[in-house]
C-alpha cells in the first residue's frame, strides 16, 4: 500500500485501485453494455448472482441507482416503503424514492439502525382507501448511521418473514455487505436467501474506483436494466469497471477484516481522549466504522475536522458534534496511529 501525506477517514470510497486491480482493468477484454456484449460485465452480473444466490444480476454505476432501481420495479406512485428511519435511501438519496418512484417511505425506529419483526409488523398498512399501499421492505447491512452495525441472522430472519408475510418487497441495501459478513461470519447466500432483492457496492470497503450491483429473480432485472437505461445508468465499455470489481471478489474480501480491527485500534484511541466518546463500545465496534461524539465545550465536529485537515487527517463530521471515520485498504496501522495522535492534538477543553 503506499504511503500518502494525508490519512483519509472520510469514507471507504476514497480508495485507490491498487496496482494488481489496475492490471486486471487493462487487461479486461471489452465490448458495448448497452448494446449487450460487454463480456467483463456479463462475468461480473453472473458473478454477483451466483455469490447472492439470485437468479441474475445487474451492474450499475452506484449504490443509490441500485437501490432506487430495486424501488421503482416493486413500487409506483403512492406505494409506501417500510425503513428505519436512518435508513441511506431517506438521507442519502436526495428524496428519490419520492422523486423517481412516487413512493412514501414510513419510518420505523430500533438502536444502532436495526428493527424487528413487530416493527415491520406495526408500519404495514391496513387495506383502505385512505392509506397508502404498503409495498416494500428495506433494510441496510451493514447500518451506515447506526455506526455499522451488522444485523444478526436469527433477526434477519424473523424480520424478513415478517416483511414477506405482509406481502412485503424485501429488499436489502447492501452496500457494504461483504463486510457485515466477514464480521458475522455467514455466507453472503445465506444472508441474501432471505431477502427478494439486494444491492452491493465495489466501490466501498472492496476498493473499487467505481460500481455496484442489484441481484434478484430474473424477471425483476430484466425489468430494472429497463430503468437503468432511464435512469441514464447504461454503461459503454464497463468492463474497465466490472474487472475491478472481479477482482475486488477475489483479492479484497477476506482482508476486510484487518479494516475491522483497525477501526477498533481508531475507536479504542478515541477513548483514551479526553473529550471524545465513541457511540459503540470501542471493542465492540462492528466493522469499518467508528462514530464519536464531540464534547460541546472542546469544539463542534465541523471545527473539529477542520483541525484534523490542517494535520493531513481527514473525517467527516455528520452531525454538529457527530464526526465519523472509516477505515479502508489504503489505511495501515501506521495511518491510525497517526489519526489518534492528530485527535490529542487537536480536541482542546
């Protein structure tokens, strides 16, 4: 990995190809996606569809296309979607379930993001003139604002059943999925076989420049590569792409556990400082992501990480005294180390 002036906790996204996954770009044989033979892409979709236990699978430019595409095929206008209510398509999609799909989303509530079956039980609409339909069901693993948390299966699955009993869409934001995996550790099948539809990113903790992919029954993609095409999401020559991605499958998956430990040395770092309090218990921090809360009388987050900035360490700052860092593949120790020192510096009571 090579070394860089500036630590970058901002995001998982902000990755470099690593110079095996360049090779694997360049050498990718391409082909028109559009028109229906893009070979790289093709064994990508396959790919997908295969690690996911679904019958196809579609490869897009992001994680919000994926997740609004899987929306717009199982809803219409006035249809209602079921989430928590720190769900990525309610903060994160600019509106578009509105937007694209004419659809509400009813919000339900639950600790580190996650619910249960009673509360999708509670949020399913009663047949009546006067109501919205209740059509689809989402869930995120691993939960982005829940501080990454990672659903366990027993719960999954009580909570999926409960969606498909109330003749729910189950579908899941998986954007960061392989790591909820590697954390849990189950298979991605075993996980998707409860779900009718999901959606993974390449370009999160798998280090892909660019890319992510819906999976589901064959009918339900064929109908989403129409909206891809709407959406404006069809891709020439992707296979520059969709060979990243491949080889993210086979390099990067298992080493996202490394990305796990190095968030809990971050978390247990931040501790250790006085002023700062991550929301999870440092040792149980669940995957990439470590979420603190800034004491009011040090500085708010944003003044926060404009200090860190002048020290070449970055992180975001969520909320006014919410600031949230994720490790990543061009993060070593050495990097977390660093951003810790950057953190004692810089918090002044």
């Amino acid at each position: 990995m090579p070394t860089e002036a500036v630590v970058d906790l901002r995001s998982d996204t902000v990755t470099r190809p690593t110079a095996a996954m360049w090779e694997a770009m360049r050498a990718a044989p391409l082909g028109d996606d559009v028109l229906g033979d893009e070979p790289t892409v093709a064994a990508l979709e396959a790919r997908v569809a295969r690690v996911l236990g679904k019958e196809a699978a579609v490869f897009v430019p992001s994680g919000t296309m994926a997740n609004q595409l899987a929306i717009r095929v199982a809803c219409g206008p006035g249809d209602e979607i079921v989430a928590h209510e720190d769900s990525h398509i309610i903060h994160y999609e600019t509106g578009a379930p509105a937007a694209l799909s004419g659809a509400m989303v009813r919000t339900v509530r639950g600790a580190s993001g996650l619910f249960d079956a009673d509360d999708v039980r509670a949020a399913i609409r009663t047949r009546n003139v006067h109501h919205p339909v209740s059509r689809m069901l989402v869930a995120e693993n691993t939960q982005n604002r829940g501080g990454g948390t990672v659903w366990a299966m027993d719960r999954w699955q009580r909570v999926a059943a409960a969606g498909r009993e109330g003749g729910l869409h189950v579908h899941v934001d998986g954007a960061r999925l392989f790591n909820a995996c590697v954390a849990a550790a189950y298979a991605p099948e075993a996980f998707a076989r409860h779900a009718d539809s999901l959606s993974v990113c390449f370009s999160k903790g798998l280090g892909c420049p660019v890319g992510s992919a819906l999976a589901g029954t064959a009918a339900f993609i064929e109908r989403a590569r129409r909206f891809r095409k709407m959406f404006g999401g069809g891709m020439r020559q992707s296979g520059l792409l969709a060979a990243a991605a491949l080889h993210a499958l086979d390099h990067h998956v298992e080493r996202l556990a490394q990305d796990h430990a190095n968030a809990r040395t971050l978390a247990e770092g931040i501790a250790g400082i006085a002023g700062l309090r991550p929301i999870v218990e440092p040792a149980r921090t669940p995957t990439n992501m470590v979420f603190f809360d800034v004491d009011p009388s040090a500085c708010t987050g944003p003044e926060l990480c404009a200090r860190l900035e002048g020290r070449g360490v970055r992180m975001i700052a969520l909320d006014p005294q919410r600031v949230r860092a994720v490790t990543h593949l061009d993060v070593d120790a050495a990097g977390i180390a660093r951003a810790v020192d950057a953190l004692r510096q810089v918090v002044r009571l």
